[in-house]
C-alpha cells in the first residue's frame, strides 16, 4: 500500500512536469513582439489560449499536493524528505510557469494596445493632410479694396495657426513610431515611414507659411499706397491754402515777403511732382494684385489728383512773374547805397583796428618787446599802403550814386569823413616807426659790452689756486646766458641788415663771432675747475650717513616680526595677522631696494662693503622667515574658515530637525501617526550623511585648536562638546518618538518595516531596542493606509523635486569669476548631488505603491522630470570640472612660490569629501537589495522604465 501511494505520487508530479515544460515551451516559441501585426494577433491568440489552461494547471498541482499529502501519511520517516523534496521542487516549476504566462501575455498584450492606438493617430493625422492640401490647392483670389485683402490675409493665418499646432501631434506620432519600431521592428514604423509623414507636414507648413507671406506683402503694399495717398491729399490741401493767402489782397505782407513765400510753393509743388510719380509706381503695383473693378478705382484716383497739382502749378507760376517785376523796379538804388555804406564801414573798422595796435605802452621795454614792435610798425605801414585802393574805390562808388535823384548829403559825409581818419592813422605810424627802430639799436649792442666787462673777471677767477665751487657755479652760469644772448644776435641776420645797413651788419656779425669764440674757451675751462672739485667733496663723504637709517629700519622689522609669533585667540585675529605680516613684507622690500641704492655708494670701500654685505645676509634671513610665517598665517585661516563652515551648517541642520520632531511629536490620530511614520522615514535617511559629517567638523576642530591660543582651544572644544551633546539629545528624541510611533500603531505596513530596519545602523544601539518583528515581513503593502496617505507621498515628492530644481537654476545662473566662486559653485552641486539618492528612494517608493495610486498622468510626467533633473545636474558637474581645473591652474601658476604646500592644503581638504560621495554611491548601490524580489509590479519590464509610453485608460493587462 506505501508503494502504490509513492508510486501514484510520482506519476502525478511527473505528468505536472510535463505538462508545465510544455506550456513552458510554447510560452517560449510565442514571447517575441518582432513581426508583423498579422504575426503579434497570433502570438497574441496563442498566448490567450495558454492562459486558459492555467485552471489545468491548478487541477494538476492540487492532485499532487492530494497525492503527496497521503504519501507522508503513509511513508516512512526516511522517504519523507524525498516527497517534501519533489513537493517543494514542483511547486517551484509551478510559480515560475504561472508567472512566466501572466508576463508573455501582459506584454504581447501591451504591444498590441500601443501599435493599435499608434495606427488610430497616424489615420486622423493623413486625414487631417488631405483635408489641408484641398484647402491650400487653389490659388489667391484677387480682391477689390484694402478691406477684401486683410479679411483674406487673416483666414491665411487662421490656416496656418492651425498647421503649426499640428507640429506637436507630428513629434508626438513620431516618438511613438520610433518606440514601436524598437520593440517590433516593422517596416510600416521604420525610418522611412517616418520621414514620409514629415516631409508631408512641412509640404503643408510650408505651402501655408509661403501663402501667408505672399498675402501679408499685397496687403501690406496696399495700406502703404493708401497712406502715401492720404498724406499726399493732405499736402495738397495745405499748398492750396498757403497760395490763396499770398494771392489775396487782405494780407499786408510786403512784395518780397510775398515773393520769398511763392518760391517755397514752387519748390513745394516741385516735389509734389515727385511724390505724386512715386504714387502712380506704386499704384501700379498694388493693380497687380488687385480685381479689375479696384484697379479702375485706384486709375481714377490718381488721375484727379494729377489735374489737382498741375491747377496748382500754374497759380504760383503767374502770381510769381508779376511780384518779380516789381521788385526789380525799386531795388537798384537801394543795393547801391547799402554797398556804399557798408563799404565805408568796414575801411572805419579797419583803420580803428590799425590805430589800436600802434599803443606803444609805458615803461621800459626788452630787446624782444622791441624788435616785435619794430617789425608791427612795419607791419602796419605796409596796411596803410593797402588800404589807399580802397579810398580810390569810394569815391568812384559816389560818382556812381551822383545819377539818382535821391538825397546824396549823408552818403557824401561818410565819405569824407572816412578819408581824414585814414590820412590821421599814416601820420601816427610813421612817427612811432621811427622812434622804435632807435631804441632796438640801442638794446642789440648791450649783450656784446657786457660781455667785454664780464671777461676779465672770469680769467682772475680761473687763476686763482683754490677757488670756490659757488663762485665757479656763478661764472658758469653767466656763461651759458651769454651763450645764448649771442646765439640770439647771429640768428637775427636779416634784422642787423635792415637796422644797420649791410656793411654795419658785417662788422657787427664778426664781432659777435669772436666773442663767441671767446667765451667757449673760459666755459671749458670753468668746466674743469668744477669736475676737480666735486671729486675731491665725493671722496670725502660720510658712509655713516646712509648706513645707519638701514640698521634702524632692518631692527625696527625683526622687532615687529618677533611680536607675531604669539597664537592668536580666533579667526578675525588670524586674518588681522596675516595682513600685518603682508605689510611687514612690503616693508623689507621697500628696505632692500634703499640698500640697493647705497650699495652703488661704496663699491671702492672694502670695509663699507663687508657691513652692506652683513645686513644684506640678515635681511635676506629674515625675508625668508617672514615667508614661512606668511604661509602658516595662510594655512591657519583656511583651516578655521572650513571649521566655522562645516559647524554651522550641522548645527542649524540639528536645530531644523529638532523643531520638526517637536512638532511631530505633538500630533494625535491615526492619520497624524501615519504622516509621523513617513516624516520619520525621511529624517532617518539623513542621520549617516549628518554623523559623518560630525566626525569631519570634530577633525577640523582639532585642526584649528593645533594652532590657536588656549582661549580659543578651550572655546573651540566647548563649541564641539556642545554639538557633541546636541546630536545625542537628537539621537534620544527620535528613539523616543519611533517608540510611540510603534505603540499608537502595532500592525505597519511592509514598505514602513523595512524602511525602519534600514535605518537601524544609523542609531546604532539607541535603535535596537524597537526591532520589527521578522515574521510580519509577508503581510500585504497598503493594509491599514488611506489612499490619502499615497497621494501626500506624491505631493512631498513633487515639492522636494521643485525645490532641488530651484536650487540648481539658482547655481547655474551665477558666472564665477575667481578661484573661491568657483570652488562655492562646485561645494552646492555636490551638495546637491548628495540628496540624490534620497530622491531616487522616495521615487521608488512611489513605483511600489503605482497599483494605489493608479497610472496618473502625474506619475508619467514626475518619472520625465526626475530623469531630466538627473542629467542636467549630471551635466553641470561635470562641465564645472573642467572650470574648475583650468581656474586651478591659473592660481596655482600665480602662486609659485607656495606650490606645494598648496596643493598640500587643496588634497587635505577634498580628501573627506571624496570619502562622503564614495560612502552615498555605496550607499545607493545596497538600498534595491532591501526591496521585495518576489513583487509581480517590480518583475514587469515596463514598471521602472523612464521612457515615454502611450496612456492606456482601462484594467491592468496584469
């Protein structure tokens, strides 16, 4: 009896088997959306029929659970562990069969929905062509007036709105037909396919856009013709009202008035003339493109407005000859007489000028004031003489005048007033000419017997044995103004001719030659006189003169120096000292180049020379001292600067978080203990990031307290004690609000389990006290939640992706333009980065809870927005990488001096922050191992894909 119970047990898992390979197979030989649509229908069918055996399958697997339940019963203990062996097998092939026939249907199923919507918009889409084309076919009708050509210009646009709307079903169609050819690889979706239905549309937009500019040009050339038609009879009204004003008798404008008025016309009415030709071209090409009825209207028109302007044209014409003749008849005396006048008036101008400049002046004059008066005498002897011609002239102007019968009395005077002021101003010139020309002699002969004077008392200074330098200084000066005194004589050649004659001149000229010669001689002499004496005064100058304010200033800076080296008690000491130190080293640059200066004073004294060389070893000494202590000022800053940083951003982080759970812990209810669970979820994620972050301001703390002054040491523990204390109280707040949490709501959902235990670690043992219970892992996700809790999950990320969104514009929008920009720049993306796996947890949160919350076009369109942010911070890092080398370049190649230690300072400070990325990419790597491998949602292919895909209103395909 065992052995038929064994014997039926085997048969029956046997035929299970070979009935789940054989679904298993045809499974296999139809899971392929390749083909043709034919093709996919049969698949599609087939795959139907094997998801109606699997009741089959069911009947299959309870005889055997039947069968294998009496085989333990009546089997030793020995062959049990067989049959539960075989058991566990068979129901294995069994869950892997049932869901390898859910997956192949639910995906040939799904490609057959998307090609079937895909054909429906390509169908409206041709549809939509033909009905435009019909429309575009037939040409412009020609229209009567300006009014007919915008009523058709605006049904154009209307069309071609309508053309450019169509472009977003094109792309959209064309996204579509490239997803499916991926998936199905069809030739009615290939690439030609494709470029068909775009080269449709832009025939069609283009055939639309070229219609719209065609009819904007005729109207737009129509309304220019009626305002240049508007303004032309505007014109013409305005002429005819100016030229019936000059016509009328009423007005009381003189005939020159009247005259001046009528040629203003005529050239007006000249270029009318010209507007209205540029009228009749543009009315020929406006009847172009205009009805047979409107081009006669617009011939008319034009024509009434030619007869208009020539009627105008001859008026100004005739009133034009009668007005000229008058005005010749009564200006010929008038011209006369007022070229008289204002010929007598400029020769008075002209001699008052002339008198005026003969002012002589008061006081004794230079031998410069003579010779410019002198030759202004001449000068103006010369102007008189010209002026004679003019006088000629004037009387002959009054003869002229003599045949008029008009008064001649006031025209007479003037005349002959004119001629005694002329007669007055020769007669002054003369004399004052004269007068000068005795005086210049008299001035030019002075530089020569003051030079005959001067003479010997140089050569009684030249032979005495030890002159002084003063009197030597003295005569060479005086020599060098007698130098240029008689150079000035020998230049005046012309003037001597015409003072003194050409034989005085001669004589006058070798005289100056020879004293000339004369006094180079006594200069040179002079020279060497003062050359002897300033070499003897140079070699017994003091070195002690210049020495000792180096020592004193070179003392002055080693005691300055000795004074810094006392550790200063916080940050803005620090950077005070380092700018005293960069003053102290403006100081003993300023000090070697005044070293420079006196060692060129002493490079014949051998003794002088070992002392400069002495204080030259010390200032370089302590050049090179300043220069360390510079560079550790340096050092000690940006130490300090990166502490003060880092803490004050985990203490203001530890402040919100605080305030956030104070606030939590504060609400009631089963919802409120709901939204308590996800706000703790999200805290907890962020308490590893914040505790390495703790040990790196404690690293940098002890970094700053290696070089500051006790005070600040102690300040700078009780600062790290207090954060220290800080985020143990935090630690002791959130295990206590996860404890009551967990009381208020001991059944949890799996998602909230395994979020809890994940973030165990991050307490460490504050969180082992409040484990979740291992066996309710298998309990349903969702059971006890409202879907009023999933949307609020959606709506918390929507808002934390808008914010990281802002934040990266805000970055991006700024252009850096030094080193520390830069590097800012770069510390946010990183930051930004940073939260990137907290991000992709909440999205993944949501793809587990899509059955709650549906297939929302909201969801599709987060899914886009998450996949677009990624890669544009992607992209942004990655670019300011490169900034940010060549920056680093730059300032390092400024910086030479200090190279190494720079580069020291740059690794030292990136070396925790590379750890913290590696630890967050670690850290993304393990958070898909905490999910459930076993959940039919993240088994489709389609549940995590980021592509864009066709909505599909209606029941799961799953």
């Amino acid at each position: 009896m065992t052995q038929q119970l064994q014997d039926e047990f085997d048969s029956s898992v046997e035929n299970a088997e070979a009935w789940m390979k054989a679904i298993q197979e045809r499974l296999r030989i139809n899971d392929n959306t390749k083909g043709p649509r034919s093709a996919l229908e049969a698949r599609l069918r087939e795959t139907e029929k094997i998801r109606a055996l699997e009741p089959e399958g069911s009947l299959k697997m309870d005889l055997v659970l039947v069968k294998a339940d009496a085989a333990l019963r009546g089997i030793g203990e020995d062959k049990k562990h067989e049959v539960l062996s075989k058991l566990k097998d068979i129901k294995a092939l069994w869950e892997e069969t049932a869901i390898y026939i859910t997956h192949c249907h639910s995906r040939i199923e799904w490609v057959w929905l998307h090609w079937s919507e895909y054909l429906r918009a390509q169908d409206e889409f041709y549809t939509w062509i033909h009905n435009m084309r019909l429309t575009l076919e037939p040409d412009i009708e020609l229209q009567l007036g300006l009014k007919e050509k915008q009523w058709q210009l605006s049904h154009a646009q209307v069309l071609q709105n309508d053309v450019l709307n169509q472009s977003v079903l094109l792309e959209r169609l064309l996204e579509e037909a490239a997803s499916l050819f991926s998936r199905i690889g069809d030739p009615s979706v290939d690439e030609d396919a494709q470029k068909k239905m775009r080269v449709e549309y832009e025939g069609i937009r283009q055939e639309a856009q070229n219609r719209v500019k065609l009819l904007e040009m005729i109207t737009k050339e129509h309304e220019q013709y009626s305002t240049n038609v508007s303004q032309f009879q505007s014109w013409l009204n305005g002429v005819t009202e100016r030229l019936n004003c000059c016509i009328g008798g009423a007005t009381k404008s003189s005939a020159e008035d009247k005259l001046k008025a009528l040629k203003e016309i005529a050239k007006d009415i000249r270029s009318g003339g010209k507007k209205w030709k540029h009228l009749e071209n543009q009315c020929a090409e406006v009847i172009q493109n205009t009805s047979p009825l409107g081009a006669a209207r617009l011939k008319d028109e034009l024509e009434e407005l030619r007869k208009a302007l020539e009627k105008l044209k001859g008026l100004s014409s005739e009133e034009e000859e009668r007005l000229l003749k008058i005005q010749q008849s009564e200006s010929a005396y008038e011209s006369q007489a007022r070229q008289l006048e204002a010929d007598i008036q400029k020769l008075r101008k002209d001699l008052q000028r002339i008198e005026n400049d003969l002012d002589p002046g008061e006081g004794e004059k230079t031998e410069d004031e003579l010779v410019t008066l002198w030759r202004k005498c001449n000068a103006t002897r010369a102007a008189l003489a010209a002026e004679e011609s003019k006088i000629e002239r004037l009387k002959a102007q009054l003869k002229e005048l003599l045949r008029f019968s008009q008064d001649m009395q006031p025209h007479t005077e003037s005349v002959v007033s004119a001629i005694h002021q002329y007669q007055s101003v020769r007669g002054k010139a003369s004399k004052m000419s004269s007068d000068t020309e005795t005086q210049l002699r008299r001035s030019i002969q002075n530089p020569l017997q003051s030079f005959e004077q001067w003479k010997p008392s140089v050569q009684m200074l030249l032979e005495t044995p030890e002159p002084e330098l003063a009197h030597i200084e003295a005569a060479l000066a005086e020599s060098s103004q007698f130098k240029e005194k008689l150079m000035t004589l020998q230049l005046k050649k012309d003037m001597l001719s015409n003072l003194f004659g050409e034989e005085k001149a001669k004589s006058f000229l070798q005289e100056l030659a020879e004293a000339t010669k004369e006094r180079e001689i006594l200069h040179k002499s002079l020279l060497q006189s003062k050359s002897k004496l300033q070499n003897l005064i140079l070699q017994h100058k003091n070195f002690d003169a210049g020495f000792a304010p180096l020592q004193k200033k070179l003392s002055a800076i080693k005691a300055k120096l000795d004074l810094e080296k006392e550790p200063q008690p916080d940050l803005l000491g620090k950077k005070t000292q380092l700018q005293r130190l960069q003053m102290i080293q403006d100081d003993l640059a300023e000090l070697a180049i005044h070293m420079e200066e006196v060692e060129k004073l002493v490079q014949s004294n051998t003794t002088h020379r070992h002392e400069m060389n002495q204080l030259s070893s010390e200032s370089q000494a302590l050049k090179r001292s300043l220069e360390m202590m510079i560079q550790q000022s340096e050092d000690h800053v940006q130490k300090h600067w990166v502490y003060n940083d880092k803490l004050s951003d985990l203490q203001q982080w530890i402040s919100v978080t605080r305030e956030k759970m104070d606030s939590c812990q504060d609400a009631d209810g089963e919802q409120n203990t709901e939204d308590r669970l996800e706000d703790l979820e999200r805290w907890l994620a962020e308490f590893p990031d914040k505790e390495i972050q703790l040990h790196l301001v404690e690293a940098h703390g002890q970094l700053v307290m290696e070089n500051s002054s006790p005070e600040e040491t102690a300040r700078v523990q009780a600062e790290l004690d207090q954060l220290k204390e800080s985020w143990k109280s935090l630690k002791e707040l959130a295990t206590g609000l996860l404890k009551k949490c967990q009381l208020n709501r001991p059944v949890a959902d799996k998602k909230k389990k395994r979020a809890f235990m994940d973030s165990r670690w991050v307490s460490r043992p504050a969180f082992h006290l409040f484990d979740v219970d291992p066996n309710q892992k298998q309990e349903k996700m969702g059971e006890g939640q409202s879907a009023s809790s999933h949307l609020k999950l959606l709506h918390d990320f929507q808002e934390w992706l808008r914010g990281e969104n802002t934040k990266l514009a805000k970055i991006l929008a700024g252009t850096p333009s030094s080193a520390d920009e830069i590097k800012a720049q770069q510390s946010k993306l990183e930051e930004l980065q940073s939260r990137v796996p907290h991000g992709q947890h909440l999205f993944e949160d949501l793809l587990h809870l899509h059955p709650v919350i549906g297939s929302s076009e909201d969801l599709e369109e987060l899914r886009y927005q998450w996949m677009l942010y990624k890669s544009k911070l992607r992209g942004s890092t990655s670019s300011l990488v490169g900034y940010w080398g060549c920056s680093l370049v730059c300032v390092l190649q400024q910086h030479s001096g200090g190279l190494c230690s720079y580069l020291h300072r740059v690794c030292r400070a990136a070396l925790p922050l590379q750890l913290l990325l590696l630890l967050l990419l670690l850290l993304a790597f393990l958070l898909p191992l905490a999910q459930d491998s076993h959940s039919c949602t993240l088994a489709n292919n389609f549940a995590r894909s980021f592509k864009l895909m066709l909505r599909y209103e209606g029941p799961p395909p799953t």
